[in-house]
C-alpha cells in the first residue's frame, strides 16, 4: 500500500521535522567552523608611523617592521626602546612610559641578552635557540675589547641588522651562510677601520678565490666553512698557531690523525707553526694538487726543504707514486672509452675504474703522513685496478679488431657470392 503525507501520524511526522531541523542545525555549524574568522584589527605602532618617512637608518617601513623576526613574534619597539607604541601624541616618548630611546652600542649586548640569555623567556618562542650568547660575546674578541672601552667593536646589530632582524635560513639574512662573509668583511676589509688594530684586510678577497668559497656559492653545499665556522660566532676569536690543526680536522678528520703520527708533528710545534696553514694558507686555501708535492714550482714542500735533504728525497717519492697511478688511471680511462664508443661491453671495467680512483684519492689524503711508506698501499691498489682495467680495455679492443676482420671476410664472401650470381644470370641470359 503506498503511503502518502497525510497517511503519516502526528508522532511521525513530529519525527521528521525534528531530524530536518537538526540536520540544518549542523549544516550551519559546519559553515560558520569553516567561514575563516576575521583577522584582528591591525596593532597600532605610532613608532612605525613616524619612522617610516625618515631617512636613513632611522627608517623603519610598516614592510621593514613586518618582516623582523620579534614582530612576527608580538614583540613590538618597546621591548628595546620603551615607550608607548600604541599612544597617538608625544607620551608614546614620554620617561614615564620608559622610553630609553637609541641605546648605547656598548650596552646592546647587554639589552639582548636581557630576553636571549633568558632561558625559561625564549622556550617560549623557540625553546632549540642557544642562550649562552653573551657568554660567549664576553669570551671574544669582540667582547673584551668592549669591555675595555672600545666602542667601534662588533656588537649585536652589526650582524643581526636592526629592525629587520631575520631568521639565519633566510638568503636575505645577514647571518645566512651565503652573507657571513660579506657580514664580516664590512669591518675587516675596510682598512680604515682595521688600521688601529693593525689586523690585515686581506681575508675577504682571499676567502672569496678558496675551494671553500667554490663549494658554496658554485656547487651550493651550505654546510661549507665560512668565518664563523673557524672563527665562531658569538665567541669569535682567531684560533692559536697551536690549534690550527685541531680546527681543520674537525672537517678533515683522516687528514689530521695522519698528520698527527707526521714526522712533521714535532719540528712544526717547535718551530712555532700552525699544522695546517703552513701548507695550505688560511683563508686562500686553494684546492690541493699533486703539483704541491716535490720540488716544482708549485712546490709548497720546497718552502723547507732542499733538493739533497731526506724530506725533499720523501716528497719526491710521494709525488712520483701519486704521477704514475694517476697517469695510469688516465690510459685505462682513454681505452675503455674508445672501446665503449666502439660498441665493446665495458661497464664492469668502468666500475672498477671508479675504485682505482678512490685508491688515487685515499693515497692523495695518505700525504699528510709525510713518508711514501704511508702511501704505498693505496698506491699499489690503485696500479693493479688500473692495470687490470686496462688489459680488459686492450681485451675488448682486441676482439672488436677480431670482429671487424670477420666481417670484413664475410662481406667481401657476399660480395663474390653476388658477382658470381650476377655473371651466371648473363650466361643463362645468353643462351
């Protein structure tokens, strides 16, 4: 039987309109949790406002303001300056609401650290962010020639701009691997300002034609050294003659376990000589050759030794084994190309190519054990791979050779066979 409206009971039909009403009921709600709620009225900065039309460094946008770090956080000019920053007329600078204006550069460090050396404050924000900063100011350079008096020293807002402080993964931060150079060189590459201290200026342009200058802003490994990574940040300060080796080795570990069992060890702390630089430099470490090795011109060794001494005698060995694997990796290299350009299967042969390189390069890394003793191994490895890979690429040359000939011998078989046919078919022809 078909049931109509008017069939249904009151009970029903109550039913109905109760379960309709609740599923509009939920409808709105899920509409009004979806419909984006209306942003906050706008903070009201009376510091921005006035700073924004001035010059110079006193010029602070609304788009300056929003960017910085603290006012993304809520922290507004007060927290440094004092002040009301909300009120419309001249209290807003008013000693009664704190205003304490541009501090001194000698008590900025301090003013920082009053909220970053605060631990329980900044888990608030950012509980992985580091509260020892001015500790470690304190211990630097820096910091003790602030302490002394000298204002002109590096203080917080010289690296961290003011205003417009931004996270140090931002490219556009001053503190960003890819401008801690030219952060640091805006004081010592400028002779003028260094001129008192009688440190060099040097260390920029030098820096800028290094492998670890390449490594970052060429092949883009952000983790490559920049100043902060020998000298600190914070707690900058040069490392001693002494502990020169200690700092490299902290990238080039082998290097420097190597160089610590040197016959070079003792007679460079003796001399006075920084492990590493003595070598390599310190800010233009250029990438390393074989060429340093020996008594060429490019030779670092010769800097000490002579032609006839035992160490120049070393080098000269060191130099010959790391030549001769070279230049045999090099012929394996060339005959297995042209055999894989030929059409010849050489892939394996590649492959151990790849491991006669990796002896070159451990042999290479092997030097810092001043003695050809240290290297003879790797060396050793190295020639019998390259060896080995270069028989196989004679093999796969011998048998394309061996395969051109036979197809030569077949082609010239098919091309008689042709003829033949050829002057048979006229001979039927004829007849």
């Amino acid at each position: 039987m078909r049931t109509t409206r008017n069939n249904l009971s009151p009970r029903v039909a109550g039913a109905l309109r109760a379960a309709a009403f609740a599923v509009l009921l939920c409808a709105a709600s899920a509409w009004a949790q979806e419909k984006p709620a209306a942003p906050p009225p706008a903070k009201k900065n009376s510091c921005v406002e006035c700073h924004s039309v001035l010059d110079g460094p006193l010029q602070v946008t609304p788009e300056m303001a929003a960017q910085d770090i603290h006012a993304s956080k809520g922290i507004d000019c007060a927290a440094c300056h004092g002040g009301d920053p909300t009120a419309d007329d001249d209290s807003a600078m008013s000693k009664a609401k704190g205003f304490k204006g541009k501090p001194k550069r000698s008590d900025i460090p301090q003013l920082c650290a009053s909220c970053h050396s605060n631990g329980e404050y900044m888990r608030k924000y950012n509980p992985s962010l580091r509260t020892d900063q001015l500790a470690q100011y304190r211990t630097s350079v820096h910091g003790k020639k602030l302490k002394a008096g000298d204002d002109k020293v590096a203080v917080c807002s010289d690296c961290h701009t003011p205003h417009t402080i931004l996270p140090a993964n931002d490219p556009r931060s001053k503190v960003n691997a890819l401008n801690v150079v030219s952060t640091c060189g805006s004081c010592h590459a400028d002779a003028a300002r260094m001129k008192p201290y009688g440190i060099p200026t040097d260390q920029v342009a030098g820096y800028n034609v290094s492998v670890h200058h390449e490594a970052l802003t060429v092949r883009g490994d952000m983790s490559a050294p920049t100043c902060v990574t020998c000298h600190g940040n914070h707690g900058a300060a040069p490392p001693g003659l002494s502990s020169v080796e200690n700092v490299c080795a902290n990238c080039h570990v082998f290097q420097g376990q190597l160089f610590d069992g040197s016959p070079h060890k003792q007679p460079f702390a003796a001399a006075g000589l920084p492990g590493c630089v003595t070598c390599h430099s310190n800010h233009k470490i250029v990438r390393p050759s074989d060429a340093m090795l020996g008594s060429g011109p490019q030779s670092v060794c010769s800097n000490c030794h002579t032609g006839d001494d035992a160490g120049m005698k070393q080098a000269i060995a060191m130099k010959s084994g790391l030549e001769r694997l070279h230049q045999k990796i090099d012929q394996a290299d060339e005959l297995l190309e042209r055999a894989e350009r030929s059409g010849m299967e050489v892939s394996q042969a590649k492959l151990v190519q790849a491991q006669a390189r990796a002896a070159l390069t451990k042999a290479r890394v092997s030097v810092h054990s001043f003695g050809a003793a240290g290297m003879k191994a790797d060396i050793e490895s190295g020639l019998k791979l390259a060896e080995d890979d270069l028989h196989a690429g004679e093999q796969a040359m011998a048998e394309r050779d061996y395969r051109r000939k036979g197809l030569g011998i077949a082609v010239v078989l098919i091309l008689l066979t042709i003829a033949g046919l050829f002057l048979f078919i006229r001979q039927l022809e004829r007849r």
